[in-house]
C-alpha cells in the first residue's frame, strides 16, 4: 500500500547564525490511507512545523515531502496551490473563519476557489456540515456561534470534497470534553473511510484513538506507539472477552 | 480487589452457578477469575454464612444464594469507600524516585519508555471503548473508563515529571550529578 503522506529526511531550520533554530532535524514517516497517526511533544518539539511541511504550506531545508506518492517540491506554485485545496484539508488552531461568511458558505470556499460551481459546491458543503452534526447551522455566521460550533465548521471545511490528507494541529484545543472526543470520532471515522489523518494534540486521550502515536522531542522522532489489534488489546487486561 | 464481595454482589441479583458467576464477573468487570479462585471463594463463603449452597452438591451443578449475614456484608462493602491505602503500591512512582538519583540511568529515556506503553494501553482501551455497547455493556464501560482516566493522569503526571526534571537540572549547581538531561534517543528506549 502506497503511503497517502511521506515525509523523508526532513529538515527545517529557522533564522540564521546565532539565531538558527532547528525546528526538525530529520523526520521520516509514512502515513497510509485509512491510517490515522498522531504527533504528540512538548511545546516547541516541532510539531506544528512537521504539519506544516506535509501541507506545502512551509518547504523543508532538506528532505523531501511526497503527497500520493508527488514530491512537493518538483511542483509548480500553481500545482502546489492545487494539491492543497484538493488533496489535503487542514484544521489548524486558529480557526480561520470569514466572519463575513455563513457557516455553508465558508465550508464550500474551498470547493468554489477548486472551480465547482456554485451549486455543487453548497451541496457538498451542508454534507460536510452533516458529517460534524450541525447542518443546522449552515446559514448562521460565525460570530453567532459557540466555539465549539465553530470548530465544528473549521472541521468541515477540511473535510469537504474528497481530501485524502487530513491534517489537524490542536483541533479539540478549545472544545469541553465531550466536543472534544465527538471532534476525535469524526476524525477516526473519516480515516477509517480511507482518508490519511495527522493530528497533533497533547492530550493523550485523543491521541489513543489513533493508529500510531510519535512522540517529537527536540525536532526528532524518539519514539512510537503503534495499536496492534483488538486480541492484542483484550490481552492487556488480562482477559479473554 | 476482592473476589469474595465480587462474588457476593453477583449473588445479590438472583442465585447464580459457580461457572455462571466466573463468567458474569469477567463480562462485566473484564478481569478473570479462575475456576480455583470461584470455588475456593464460595466455599470460604458459605462456611461463613454468607452464601447457601443448594443442587446435588456436585460443584459446578450448585446454585450458590446470598444469606441475610452476605447481604450485609455486601451492604457494608459497597458503602464503605476504599482508601487510597488499600491499593497496592505504585511501581512505577517508586521506580522514578529511586532513578533520579541511582547513577547511569537515563531518566528521560525511562519517562519516554513508560510514556510510549501508556499511550498503547491508551490506544487499546480507546478501541475496546469504541466497540461496546452503552447499554448492554455499561458495566465493562466504566471499568474501561477508570482505565483511561488512569492512564491519562499518568501520561500527564510522567509530562509533568519530565518537566520538573528539566528545572531541577538547571537549577542544580554544577557537578557530576548537574549533567544536562540528553533527550531520550531510540537507543536509549526499550522498546
Ligand atoms: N517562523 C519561525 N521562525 C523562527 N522560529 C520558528 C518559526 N516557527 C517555529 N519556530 C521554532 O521552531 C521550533 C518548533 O516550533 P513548532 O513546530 O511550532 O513547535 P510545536 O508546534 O511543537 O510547539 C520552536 O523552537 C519554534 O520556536
Ligand atoms: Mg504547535
């Protein structure tokens, strides 16, 4: 099987002389469709920038960064701009909502700069907003909504169309728990439909939903949590159920 | 945990067979309880006065019924809370305070090591969560609910660890024992 995300040797270094900082020294991994991996470190670890660099938002110092098996940085400016509005869907920290813009309007942005029309695009967008339970919600703005709400939206937006990269930084960052953990179960439910998530959360309750945890330390990867299966699982507590 | 007020409790909602009791105790709490222990259990029980044995007497054909003298016993278990002394001793927090200051152990690399099981056992309990029923498996899911908020303050509490470890290095005077704390490498974790 392919790898939807791959990220080979990668390094990004920020500022120079007495200010280079070295944001990753040197990262691989491999992201399959239908896998979901989590990236959990403490602050400052690199985390955000390993995110950053599978989107082609930022490029690495050196390494490579391939998305369905295309390295990034053979790509033209408007081939990238391509990718990251079809293939890959981002739900970062900062929401970054258009306050002008109803909830559908806001999810379907995306689709509507990809060239569908107006039409296909609304239709998509209230699935999406379907998908995360507040169709409801579709014409509100964002201003007229909880955080919550607005996450939910955020996350909708990453997930319209058929993005087959799901790359979230934080995304239950501001939810109560229950938001949360339903945030957490449509994620797991859109890598189980075939979709490559990364997450990047300190919260190890979600993180245990994924398929394999790597823990960031100092812009390394020093180790890894991998779920094996539900016999392995049972086996853990000792029981036969 | 007691197998004995396990057992008792069971019995409270109707006379069970031992082999029913062995199986009911692991659907719902998800830990097992040997043939030896259920029976070795009910025969302390009944000699105690708490359980009534009735059937042919053959052991897996009787049918074990709670006593008044069980009921409160069992009342008094359920209403008493169980003290934190009570529980067996934490390994792991032992294990931590006596690396800090042995010589030679990496402690960041034992931090992340037992970090990395956390987060599997995580990943694990998560899954068995997922795949319950809310209602036909109540009682398994709040036994699997005390694992994962258990799991999670020991993630927390090893962060907070790795931190406090962090400061104390740097505020150490130098010295043989002020050796900045190397990040854990993939050599230095059993895996
Ligand atoms: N644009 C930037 N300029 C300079 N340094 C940066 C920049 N972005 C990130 N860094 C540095 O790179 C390191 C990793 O940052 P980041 O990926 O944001 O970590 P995390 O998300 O794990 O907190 C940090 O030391 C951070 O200060
Ligand atoms: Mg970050």
């Amino acid at each position: 099987m392919s790898a939807v995300l791959e990220l080979r040797a990668v390094t990004r270094q920020h500022g120079a002389g007495e200010g280079l900082v070295h944001a990753l020294r040197g990262v691989s991994l491999q992201v399959a469709a239908g896998e979901l991996v989590a990236v959990m470190g403490p602050s400052g670890s690199g985390k955000s920038t390993l995110l950053h660099l599978a989107g082609g938002l930022e490029a690495p110092t050196s390494g490579e960064v391939l998305v369905e098996g295309t390295a990034l940085s053979g790509l033209s400016r408007k081939r990238l701009a391509q990718v990251r509005r079809r293939a890959v869907g981002y739900v970062f920290q900062d929401l970054n909502l258009v306050p002008a813009l109803t909830a559908a309007e806001n999810v379907a942005l995306p689709r509507e700069l990809d060239g569908a029309g107006a039409r296909a695009a609304r239709r998509e967008a209230v699935e999406a907003l379907t998908e995360v339970g507040i169709a409801e919600l579709a014409d509100r703005f964002p201003d007229d909504m909880s955080g919550g709400q607005q996450q939910r939206v955020a996350i909708a937006r990453a997930l319209v169309g058929d993005r087959r990269l799901v790359l979230a930084d934080e995304p239950t960052g501001a939810l109560d728990s229950e938001t949360g953990e339903a945030v957490m179960a449509l994620l797991r439910a859109r890598c189980d439909a075939g979709a490559a998530g990364v997450l990047v959360t300190h919260d190890a309750r979600h993180a245990a939903w994924a398929d394999r945890v790597v823990f960031l330390r100092d812009g390394r990867v020093v180790d890894e949590s991998v779920y094996r299966s539900p016999e392995a699982a049972l086996g853990t507590l000792g029981s036969l159920r | 945990m007691s197998v004995r007020h396990g057992l008792l409790a069971l019995l409270s909602e109707r006379p069970r067979h031992g082999y029913e009791l062995r199986a009911e105790f692991e659907r719902r709490t998800g830990s097992a309880l040997n043939v030896g222990q259920v029976y070795t259990t009910l025969s302390r029980l009944e000699r105690d006065g708490a359980v009534v044995g009735t059937g042919d007497g053959e052991e897996g054909r009787s049918t074990y019924a709670l006593t008044p003298a069980g009921a409160e016993e069992l009342h008094d278990w359920f209403t008493t809370p169980v003290t934190r002394e009570s529980r067996p001793r934490d390994e792991l927090a032992i294990k931590l305070a006596l690396a800090v200051g042995a010589p030679e152990v990496d402690v960041p690399a034992v931090l992340q090591a037992q970090r990395t099981d956390s987060l599997r056992a995580l990943q694990d309990y998560t899954r068995l969560k997922a795949r319950a029923d809310a209602v036909d498996d109540l009682a398994w899911l709040l036994v699997l609910d005390a694992l994962v908020f258990q799991t999670e303050a020991e993630v927390r509490w090893l962060d907070h660890c790795e931190a406090r470890l962090v400061r104390a290095r740097a505020a150490a005077p130098p010295g043989p024992a002020a050796a900045p704390v190397r990040a854990p490498g993939r050599e230095g974790v059993r895996r």
